[in-house]
C-alpha cells in the first residue's frame, strides 16, 4: 500500500453500479470504528489485506456474514482518499481536504485495525506476515492492496516535482501542484502523459487534459498553449465507442496527441521532457514544457511480487467470473491487485465486491461460485468544468451502459454526478 495513504482506484465510480445492479442495493448500519493497533488475535475467520476501497467494501460484507470480531483489515495508513476527486482538485474545482476521511471513520465498526504492513503471503499455511514478525492465520483472505506507483522508474522524478511547472494528479504529495502549474501557465507546450504500464483509471490522464484547455479558455490563454497528449498506447481510448467522441473533442480543440510516446526522463532544472519512441526502441525525442502533467508507471505492490498468489508479473492470480483464486480456494482477489482483465476503476471494484460477496458465500458452503464478473467497469471522462462523457463497458470492450440515453455525448448531468453525488455515495453507500 502507498505511504502516501489508502486510495481508491480511480475517477471512476458512478451510481449505476450500486444503485442499478443486482445484489449490490444492501446497505447496513455502519459505526465509527477508532481503533488503531496491532492484531488482538492471531487468527481471524476471514482477513482482509488493504484498507482501501476493495478492502473497506468487502470487509462491511463479510462482517455481516461472520461477524465484526472474525474479520480483520490490515492497512498501515491513517487516511482513506477518495482518489476519483483529484482530478477536480487538480483542475482547481476541487479541494484536496474534501477527499480525505481517517481510515478509522470508514472502518465498519467491531472489525479489527490492524494498523501494520504486510511483509510475506503463505497460503499454504494459511497465514500472512507483518511487520515486527507478527504472524496471522486466516481461514479466508481477500486480497485488496491497490497498485504501486513508481515515479522513480521515470528519470528525474520524483525530485523533479520539487520544481514548478510539474505535477501529477495520482499522488497527494503533487495533485495541487498541477493547479498550480495551471494557473501559472504563461506560453509553451502543455504536456499530458501516459505511461507503457497498466494504471489506475486509464482516462485520468485525459481529464485533466480537457479541464486544463477549457481554464486556458477561460481565462484568455489558450492561444498561447500548444497542449500535447503523449500516450505509450496506439488509440486514445480502448472502447471504440468513446474514443470515437474523445477524437471529435480533440480535434475540435486543436490538441495534438503523439502515440506511442513514453517519458522516460524529466529534466525539471531545463523544464525539458524526455519520450522514448516505442516504434523506435532507444529512439528519444526531448520536448520543451510550460507544464507537464505526468501519469507514473505502475505496478503490482512489491510485497505481491514473486509471491504465491500472484502470477508472473506480480498480480493476484484470481478467476476472472469468480475473483476466487485460481491454485488456493480459500484466497480470493478485487480491485487494482489483480490480474483480471478489465480497467483498473473504483467502478469496477464496486462490480466485483458483488460478485466476490456470492462467491465467498457459496465457498462457505462448499459449494462451487455460480456468480460471473462480467467486466464491468465505468469510467466519466470529464472533458471541462460541467462536462462528461460516462463510458461504461465489459470486458471485452462493449458498451455496458445504465442510463437510456447516449452515454459516448457530453452531458452536464453527468458531470454534477461525477463531482457531487458520487463522493455522497461513496462515503455513505460503497464503503457500507
């Protein structure tokens, strides 16, 4: 789990998933739970790895299946973030405070805080480790640690955040720095990354893209921004659909976009940004910035690299209809952690803990997983101060809409969801 506090997956929830899929309308009491210490018991009936939004969501979920002392979170970090409102706090609609709760406000109440890391997985033992040696056993585990972020792995970075004119709305340390940088944008290029990883919320990178050209509009700028897209992908979106829409906007509003282009250095001193040419292996081409959003590479949490549950590149090894895991049972996976198919969004975390609520139940009574995970996912692109695109889909990039109406259309109905009703829902519904 990131040092930088407990995250949601992305700005990417909407209330369909909640409020119009089935088995996902219960809502229980939820109290406020304070404690923060190190395990009272060394084995609990079922053990949550990661505070965050996967986490908190299925251990509400398995309190009431259980009861609140058999279950028990593991989750170093003292601050649960709603993530998906960075976006908005980095084009300055936002406050970064709005999106922040003590990890003790969102943990159902009576189950336990383990406040600690977790350093080792052992299913065949049916135990994890943490931190001071402290070992414990579970009868089941959900895995739910997030995804890593790895600004070290671009030159550069991340001292060259120290410098202006740089910022990145996935770290809490940087996401005000992009308003910043924002508002202090003078003339130049404007340069908006995507890097050669899986990531979080594959459409942030474009939000604050479309937010930052409608503030240079705004505030008579805009003539003096020549804003650049560099994305290591080939297509600017993976649902046709959608990225047909987001190509009429971008060239509506003069934005260029560079495919296949990776940072792999940040000269912050220079204000210079180095992309390597991934049509052209070790072919790099330096581009001079005003400003520079920059999405990181990310990655498995090392702690699942290499492990047993995990396959070959570090993520959990789950069935994609079911989230059990495939070698070991009793183990079982949701959210950015895993290697399941589809994109990696708070939205899709609120699909998948329906689904994982039936399997594990069905496990209980040794009985086989009859629930499938479609896919789903969901993702508002937010293309300017009152204006979203919801594109929603399955995994295999189809249309999976909520709404009888067009969803690939800007709608200022959309927005005020994105930006009002769903933090409302996420405290108050998701998390519960």
């Amino acid at each position: 789990m990131s040092a930088i506090g407990v995250v949601s997956s992305c700005s990417c929830l909407h209330p369909g998933v909640w409020l119009l899929k089935p088995g996902m309308q219960k809502m229980s009491s939820f109290g406020l739970h304070t404690a923060a210490r190190c395990a009272a018991k060394e084995y609990y009936e079922v053990l949550v790895l990661g505070g965050g939004t996967g986490g908190i969501t299925m251990s509400a979920r398995m309190k009431r299946k259980v009861g609140a002392g058999n279950v028990a979170v593991v989750e170093p970090s003292k601050t649960h973030y709603y993530q998906p409102l960075w976006t908005l706090v980095g084009g300055g609609a936002k406050q970064l405070a709005t999106s922040a709760r003590p990890t003790g406000s969102v943990m159902p109440k009576g189950v336990e805080w383990i406040k600690s890391q977790v350093t080792a997985l052992d299913p065949d033992k049916n135990c994890v480790w943490l931190e001071n040696d402290i070992k414990i056993s579970y009868k089941y585990l959900i895995i739910a640690l997030g995804i890593s972020l790895h600004y070290e792995k671009i030159k550069g970075l991340p001292e060259g955040f120290h410098h202006p004119k740089i910022g990145s709305n996935y770290s809490v340390h940087t996401v005000e720095k992009t308003w910043k940088a924002l508002q202090d944008f003078k003339e130049g290029n404007a340069i908006f990354t995507f890097p050669n990883t899986p990531v979080k919320c594959a459409g942030a990178p474009q939000k604050i893209m479309y937010l930052s050209e409608a503030y240079w509009r705004k505030t008579g700028k805009r003539s003096k921004a020549n804003i650049m897209f560099n994305t290591s992908l080939g297509v600017i979106f993976g649902v046709k659909k959608y990225a047909g829409a987001l190509l009429e906007i971008i060239k509506e509003r003069n934005i260029a976009v560079n495919y296949k282009r990776n940072l792999v250095e940040v000269r912050a001193d220079k204000q210079e940004a180095v992309f390597e040419n991934l049509d052209k292996p070790g072919v790099t081409e330096v581009h001079q910035y005003e400003m520079l959003h920059v999405t990181p590479p990310m990655g498995p949490p090392n702690v699942l690299i290499n492990s047993p549950v995990s396959d070959e590149i570090g993520w959990v090894d789950v069935d994609k209809e079911t989230l059990q895991h495939k070698k070991y049972p009793n183990v079982f996976g949701i959210g950015d952690c895993t290697n399941l198919p589809t994109s990696k969004t708070a939205a899709a975390v609120a699909a998948q803990s329906g689904v994982l609520d039936k399997t594990i139940s069905l496990v209980m009574k040794n009985q086989l997983p009859t629930k499938k995970y479609d896919g789903y996912t969901s993702c508002p692109l937010v293309t300017g101060y009152n204006k979203v695109i919801l594109a929603e889909f399955d995994y295999d990039g189809q249309p999976l809409e909520t709404f009888p109406i067009d969803q690939s259309k800007e709608r200022v109905t959309m927005y005020h969801m994105k930006a009002d009703m769903m933090p409302f829902l996420y405290w108050n519904a998701l998390l519960k």
